[in-house]
C-alpha cells in the first residue's frame, strides 16, 4: 500500500486485495492479522468482487485519504467523507437536501477523527454498528476523485495516491453485524483507531455561529476539529469512554441574555482532568461477587504458571487491556485485586487449536507464537497493538499458542468480560 504521505499510520487496518487484514506497526510495516483474516477472507472476497466492478462503490466506499495542499488543523493527511456517510454522521432530517455550512465544514477530517466517528455511529432504528472502517488501496491517483473534491485539476494531482476507507461490513443484515465475532471485530479495530496521542486534550475553543437552524455554538474537539455543541451518540459520539466528547455545563438564563447584551459568544470552560476521568464505565460488583466470577474450571496447566508468591497485577498495567481501558480508576482497583499474573517459560504450550474454553489471556510481557491450523505463524509482543486483545480469542481456539520466550500472562473467565458488558 503507497503510506508514504502517512507520516504515521501505526494502528490504521487494512484490507489487501488478496482480502486479507492486517495492521501497521510503529516501523510502518503492514502486519497480518491472521486471526480476523481467517474469520473475514471469504466475505472480504465477495466484498471486494462487487466493489471492484463498481456495481456496489456507494454502499461500500466512506471516504478516500489523500494529502491536502493547504493545512489543516490536524495537519495535511486529510480524510473526505462520501456525501451519504456525511447525511448518515450530520443529518438535518431532510432527505437529499444541499449540505449546510456545518455538514460541508464536517465532510473533511483528520483520519483518525474521521474513523473513530465512523466506527462509534448507530442509528436510532437499529442501535447496531454501522461501519467497519478500513483502508484499502485501488492504486487510483487524487485527480480521479475531483468531482468529489468539486475542483479542477491542478499540477501534481495526477501523481498524488489516494488510499479508499470501505465499509468492512457493508451488505451485511443486522442480525449479521450484530453477533460476538463482530464485537471482536469492531473492539480490535476501535483499540488501534482511537489514538489519544492524536488528540489536543483541553483545547476547546469558541467558534463562529453557522447558518440558521443549525447549532449556534461549537468547540474544537480534541483533534482541532469543528462539532456542533450538544452532539451525542446520535451524531454519532460516544456517551462515555475514551471517544466520548468532553462535559461542558450550559449557561443559565442570566448568563444567556448576558451574552446577548454584549454579542459575545457562550463561553466554553476547558474540561477538568476529574471530570473526563468521570465519563469512563464503573463496574457495579462487590468483591464477594467478583470472588464468584473467579471460580470455575480452568486448566492444570495454565494454573501451574501462578507465580507463587501470587502476585497481583497492577491497575495501570490491567488498563492496558481492552476492555478495561474503559474503567474508571476505582473499578480497576477492585478487578486487579482480584486478577494473578502467571509467569511460563519458553517454549510452553499455553493454548491449543480447537480448544473451546470460557478464558481468556491476555500478554503482559514476552513473546508468543500463534500457529494456524495450516501452519502459518505469527508473533504477538508485549505490549504491541495485538496484545491489547486477548490471546486468539475466538472459540473454538483458532491457532496453537506458544511462548516464544518467557512470559507473563493474565487468565480471566468470560464471566468477568460479561460483568464489564463485553
């Protein structure tokens, strides 16, 4: 995929030709993921044959990332949003109508604002994920997309690449879209997307009123972009979690008629550290409670890596993880309190293929190998995007886990995963 103009895509999930997925890492190499490759190839083939015969680009195509002329916000790398997923994130309840200043303002992003708004809509008929953004590369240049642009052609467009975002999950049913596989699906592609080093916390600033009947206030979000002041899941934000807007109290009475006296726009406040920390999930279990979640068969050999004397894992470190990235701090307290690390030489069987179980582990530090069923192999770091997950999660086991090198480990029941709403 020609990534040169992404100064750093590390996180952005692709789909290749050949219908495979993969990630790029920190050194900007593409990585397979084998496992959802294994789950998704055959419909990514169906997916792609349609796509490519051009029968069905509306429904599947979202957007297109190319290298803006003039700077943004965010920078150069620019994502352009199709008019239709612009209606769907910005509606105004008028069907097909000329865009507003605010939806055109809103149909160029930055790339990783532009996908996490993607993967966290829902509409309010079906409160199922919608999109599945991935990148996908045509090998079209920027001056096959200037209609979109809606200008002329200019010097070096021609030779500028242009890398497509497709919906992962375009003409699947809702029951279809709806199901574990797909929850595993949209988490992995949710942990690499949202990238809170991309984002300007605390910078929130008043911007000019839009046109009438659109909102009359916005701020600058964390990535030095425009929203509306008010705008929640339904346009499509989240209500909580890390992609959740900031808190922001509205004036009373007196203090608009206040700021209509004098013209001066509603003043914004920046967010308090505390209540951003407010916004995160609290997990309602007493210890008793989670004692009980704890208890089950598990296996000889993973419960004979325990480190004796046990030792618990700490909050920050279990953060680390999805979900429970999404706890607040006293929520992560109680589960650590609760989660042992286990320690397992080199070369220890950990997992096996086919195995169907109701746990899961999760990587703290070392090296594993993943061996599919056909024999191809993959290695998972500590650390590293792909740890953020659970271990070849989906069940039956699809690969054969091994430590490569020494590792430590959590093993936690699915029973825990359920309590937290996974």
């Amino acid at each position: 995929m020609r990534i040169d103009f992404l100064s750093d895509p590390r996180g952005l999930y692709v789909l290749t030709k050949d219908g495979e997925l993969g990630v790029y890492d920190e050194q900007k190499r593409c990585r397979l993921d084998a496992e959802l490759t294994s789950v998704f190839k055959t419909h990514n083939l169906r997916l792609l044959e349609s796509y490519l015969r051009d029968d069905e680009t509306e429904s599947i195509r979202i957007g297109f990332v190319y290298p803006a002329r003039k700077p943004q916000p965010w920078g150069l790398v620019t994502l352009f949003l199709e008019d239709r997923a612009v209606r769907r994130l910005y509606p105004t309840g008028v069907v097909d109508a000329p865009f507003t200043a605010f939806q055109k303002k809103n149909q160029e992003k930055s790339i990783y604002r532009g996908l996490e708004l993607l993967l966290q809509y829902r509409t309010k008929e079906a409160p199922v994920r919608f999109y599945c953004p991935v990148l996908f590369d045509r090998g079209r240049m920027l001056n096959q997309y200037l209609h979109c642009l809606g200008r002329v052609e200019e010097d070096g467009d021609a030779a500028t690449p242009v890398i497509e975002v497709i919906n992962l999950i375009a003409g699947l049913s809702l029951s279809e879209r709806n199901t574990p596989t797909m929850d595993a699906l949209e988490e992995k592609l949710r942990v690499s997307i949202v990238r809170k080093d991309k984002r300007r916390p605390g910078e929130l600033a008043v911007v000019d009123a839009t046109a009438p009947g659109e909102p009359s206030a916005g701020m600058t979000d964390f990535y030095g972009e425009t929203r509306a002041a008010g705008d929640n899941l339904e346009k499509p934000y989240a209500r909580e979690g890390p992609g959740a807007p900031p808190v922001v109290e509205k004036p009373h009475a007196g203090q608009q008629k206040e700021a209509r006296r004098t013209s001066a726009p509603p003043i914004v406040e920046k967010p308090h550290v505390e209540q951003r920390k407010e916004a995160r999930r609290t997990l309602y279990l007493s210890a008793a409670s989670l004692d009980e979640l704890y208890t089950g068969r598990s296996f000889k050999h993973i419960d004979s890596y325990q480190e004796n004397p046990r030792r618990l894992v700490i909050p920050g470190d279990l953060s680390r993880f999805t979900p429970f990235h999404e706890l607040d701090r006293q929520s992560l307290e109680l589960l650590a309190s609760k989660t042992l690390i286990y320690t397992a030489p080199a070369r220890a069987r950990l997992l096996e293929h086919g195995m169907t179980d109701h746990w899961n582990l999760y990587l703290l530090e070392g090296k594993l190998t993943l061996t599919a069923e056909d024999g191809r192999t993959m290695t998972i770091e500590g650390g590293s995007v792909q740890a953020a997950n659970p271990i070849a999660f989906l069940k039956p086991r699809k690969y054969t886990v091994t430590s490569a090198t020494k590792v430590s480990f959590l093993w936690i029941p699915d029973a825990v995963l359920r309590a937290i709403g996974v």
